[in-house]
C-alpha cells in the first residue's frame, strides 16, 4: 500500500479561487421522482462487494492536476486547499440532500471530498465538466482475480464496459453491483449514472449513512468507511483528507483539463472479500406450547410524492424582489398529507448573475410542510442581470426522492426612450430672477409607457464647438445653480431614479445673484436619453415710485390767485 504522507497535500499551499459556478456552495443534490431501488444491504460491512480492497489513490494524478498553482500575483488563503468547483459542488449538495433525508447521519461534505480525493483525485485529469460527466472514463482495475479480488460481471458492462468481470467506476469509483442498490440521481437528470460526480457523490452519502449510522460517532465513521473499501491504509488516507479539508479550509479551483494520466498498478495482490463468518445453530426452544405467530405490523405510510401547485414559470424584472405563486405538497402514501416533510429548494443553472433567496440571501433553504403538506416558495430577489435560471423543489426520506422542477427567467428592465416634462409644456421655464424652479418633475418613458428606475443627471449646459451641448465650467458659471447638502453651488447633480409613475422630480433649482438671461438645462440618461431645458431668467421689475401732492390752490384758507386784467378790445 502507499504510505499515507505520500498522499496528504501540503496544507500550506496556496490556491488561487479562479471559478465559482453559478450553483456552488450549499445547493441540494436532489434527484428524479422515481424512487431508488429498493433492495440492497440494510448497513453496507467490509464483507461488501464495495468493500474489496482496491488499494489506495489508485487513480492518483500528478500533484500539479490535483493541486494547481496559483497564477504570479495571485493567492488563496494560507493553508487552503483547491478542489475543482465542479466536485466541490457535488459534496455540498450531496451533503445538504443526505441531511434532509437522514439528519442523525451527520454527514459532512469534507468526508465525501475525502473519498473523491482518494479515489479520483476529484475527477481531476479527466475532464470534468460543469454538469458532472467526465470526457474520460473513470474506470479501475479488472476485478478478475488476478492480484485482485474477483468480481465477476454484474452489470453487463453498462457501466464498466466490461462483459466478464466489473470494475470500480467513476469519480467515486463504485463498484456496479453496489451502484444498482445504491445509485442515486444527484442532478436530476432522470439518470442515476456512476460516472456523473453529482450521482455519485449522493449515492455515496446514502451509502455511508446506511443502517442509521450517525458519522459523528468515531466507531461509525470507521466502519463506514472500511465499507466502502476495507483497507486500513485507505480509511486513514481519507481521514487525513477530509480533516484537511475541514481544518486547511477549501477553495474552487477551475476544473483541470483532461490528460494522459495512466493508472498507477497495483503495489500488492488485493485480497478477496472475506466470506461473512459462520453462526452457530441457533438452539431450540424447550418444548412447550407453540408460540403463536406474531402479526405482521401495518407499515408507516411513506412519501410517496410530490405535486407542484401554481404556476411554474418564475419572472420578475433585474433586481426586483418578488414571490412566487407556486407551492408544492407532499403526499403520502396513504394519501394524507406529510405534515413537516423537508423540502429543499434550489436555484441552478442561473445566467441572471445571482437570483436567491431573499431572507436566506442565498441560492438554497429547506422548508418544511405546513398541515395541508404544502411548502410555499420563499421571495426571491431576481439577479442583476437579465437570464434564466431553473428552480428544483425536492422531497426524499431514506428510499424515496421526488423532484418538481420549475424554471425562472429574469428579463431587464425596460429602459427609457424618451424624457418629457410633466407639465406637458413646450414654453421655456420662466422666472424672476432671485425666485428659485421648484416643483417641476419630468417623465420617463418608453414607448409611451412610463419607467421606473430611470436614473438621470441634471446639469447646466452651453454650445460648445460644432454645436454640441457641453458642461458648463463650475469655476466661471454665473447662471441657475443647484445646492448640495453643504450648501455650495452644484451645476451637475445625480437625479433620484424615476419613481413608479416614471416620474423624475427635479431639486430646487436657484437663481439669486443671477443675471437675467437665458440658460439651458440637460437631463441626460445613461442610455443617452437628453432633454433640454431653456430657462429664461427676467430682471425684477423696478417699481414706480409714488407722486409727491403739490398744494392745491383751492384748498380752504388758500387765497384765490390774482388775475391780471385784460384790455378790452376796440
């Protein structure tokens, strides 16, 4: 076997996080509402097919393919370690979807990425892709005895591709016969494929939390899994990985490119499973009377599916916050309803740069059945940009996984087309100078509808050269001015966005110590959207200054004026 230090990666190096996919973090690995297959092992034990000792990281690639070097001039957080965004993804949603359905299991994610770690390097080198599938084929050694336990073909080379003996295969590496009680479909696909890391690493979490085992008990762990390989060797290689990952924490790395990475053979013969040992014969009863056979008890109703009310297709404008009418019930199989059954609700495949939850302020949440069995879907907050995204609501107990889908589209607000006054008016702006514009507001529109959000600036405009509207120069402006929080003069101010009417209200505009004359406004959007604005500025009128009385010469005790006597005429 190799030694464990040859494997354990040097917590000091530093990743760069280069990618992040738009589901990453938290989402739930929910799957087709078909339910798995039911038979299989109660407790999987290392007398399992799984089990077979099949060495340690024999898929183990260079260290430059599993830990990739940070670009010059960048770097990850001491001691982080990179796992390829698309793995880290499917341990988390694997994680979040076992947790749901067995939450006494108290599975981490880190203990799945320890495993893929060992067992394929996180796919790494071999092409993985953003939906879970590799260009290359996962596929360990010939199970046919020779150096190696003999597994003789259970699969008819579906999964393997091989008719005679079966291969562990995947980033996971299952071996086909454990695949068929085990699989899961971890990306709802409505395939459950060993060869896609989100099937495998949800399988694999089921796997480990078979037979109500509770992982954070040490014994547990470890009998979890040297069931998933009985090697002494292999179960310390994937405890060191997974406390690395939880103690070194981790970053997402871009998923490496496929390469010509052969798998290194074997250091020693593998022993074949161990045969289960034998029980000794059970002793009989003293005779006595027959005891009478014991009745069969009802079985429990179980889910047994999950119904979408509403409407299915999700819309809301960039960035508005909206809820959905769509919720979902969950139905047992005795009909009633699963009256606090977990539901686990995701966004993925997003293009709108980040539609969440709003309250969660994330891409996932779990929600629990009311007493109709009805879930609701939380308010979201569409993204900042215009796209599609798909929506899952997904409901499983321990054999049973259902799956509603719904799809999302956040379409861009409608931009303005044109600014007009809210007065209607098509005469300049007039005032006395010294009296301030206020109460005067404009109107966004777009093909004569009016827009909410429109931004705009305001400012004080003159012909420049070639005729072209320029800004005035704040140092030499002597006409109307607006007024910052400080007081100072503004000739440039950002207006408030339009409000639901479309409207755009204009601040108090001054004109004291203005002289007379006309001057001219712009309110420009960012779409390029301009109106003008003439202001004409009149001079205050001069009053008339009032008349001084001269004394009248009627008045009383006034002497009548003396008259001159006239020659009379010949």
């Amino acid at each position: 076997m190799k030694p464990l230090h040859r494997h354990v990666v040097n917590t000091s190096r530093k990743v760069l996080c280069t990618a992040a996919l738009a589901a990453s973090l938290t989402t739930a690995a929910v799957v087709t509402n078909t339910p798995t297959a039911g038979a299989g092992e109660s407790e999987p034990t290392p007398d399992s097919p799984q089990a077979t000792d099949r060495g340690d990281a024999r898929l183990d690639l260079p260290d430059l393919v599993a830990d990739p070097p940070p670009p010059p001039g960048a770097a990850a957080p001491e001691g982080a370690s990179g796992i390829p965004g698309t793995a880290l993804d499917a341990y988390k949603r694997g994680a979040v979807s076992v947790a749901a359905a067995l939450p006494h299991c108290n599975l981490p994610w880190q203990l799945l990425a320890g495993i893929g770690r060992v067992e394929s390097v996180h796919a790494s080198g071999y092409g993985l892709k953003s939906d879970g599938y590799t260009e290359k084929p996962i596929r360990g050694p010939r199970l046919d005895g020779n150096g190696f336990a003999q597994i003789k073909d259970s699969d008819h080379g579906e999964w393997d591709g091989d008719t005679e003996y079966d291969r562990a295969v995947g980033p996971l590496q299952f071996i086909p016969e454990t695949w068929k009680a085990w699989g899961a479909d971890g990306n709802a696909d409505g395939k459950r494929d060993p060869n896609n890391i989100y099937d495998a690493a949800l399988g694999a979490g089921l796997y480990l939390c078979a037979g109500d085992r509770d992982l954070s008990d040490p014994a547990k762990l470890d009998q979890a899994i040297l069931s998933y390989n009985s090697s002494r060797d292999y179960v310390n290689s994937v405890l060191g990985y997974m406390r690395q990952y939880q103690d070194g924490g981790v970053t997402d790395v871009p998923n490496p490119p496929a390469g010509n990475y052969p798998t290194p053979p074997p250091t020693a013969p593998l022993p074949t499973p161990r045969p289960p040992a034998p029980q000794p014969p059970a002793t009989k009863p003293p005779a006595s009377k027959p005891a009478e056979p014991e009745k069969p008890k009802p079985s429990a109703p179980r889910l047994a599916k999950l119904e979408l009310i509403g409407d299915p297709d999700l819309r809301a404008e960039v960035g508005a916050a909206f809820t959905p009418d769509a919720k979902v019930k969950a139905v047992l199989s005795d009909g009633k309803p699963a009256v606090g059954q977990k539901v686990v609700l995701v966004v993925e495949a997003d293009t709108t740069g980040g539609t969440l939850f709003q309250d969660a302020k994330k891409a996932d949440v779990v929600v629990l059945t009311d007493a109709q069995g009805i879930a609701r879907v939380p308010a979201l907050t569409a993204g900042p940009k215009a796209g599609t995204f798909s929506f899952r609501a997904s409901a499983y107990d321990a054999t049973n996984q259902f799956t509603v889908m719904l799809r999302g589209a956040v379409t861009a607000k409608p931009v303005a087309d044109l600014l007009v006054r809210a007065d209607h008016g098509t005469k300049p702006l007039e005032t006395v100078a010294g009296t301030s514009v206020k109460d005067f507001g404009l109107v966004a529109t777009a093909k004569g509808q009016p827009v909410a959000g429109t931004k705009a600036t305001a400012d004080l405009v003159a012909k420049g050269e070639g005729g072209a509207w320029v800004p005035v120069d704040p140092a030499k402006a002597t006409g109307p001015y607006f007024k910052g929080k400080d007081g100072k003069k503004l000739f440039t101010l950002e207006l408030d966005p339009s409000d639901a009417d479309g409207k755009i209200t204009l601040p108090e505009l001054f004109t004291t110590d203005v002289a007379p004359g006309t001057y001219f406004l712009r309110v420009l959007t960012p779409d390029k959207v301009e109106l003008i604005l003439e202001l004409k500025i009149t001079a205050a009128a001069t009053p008339i200054p009032t008349p001084t009385p001269t004394p009248n010469s009627t008045s009383a005790g006034t002497p009548a004026p003396t008259r001159t006597p006239t020659a009379a005429k010949p």
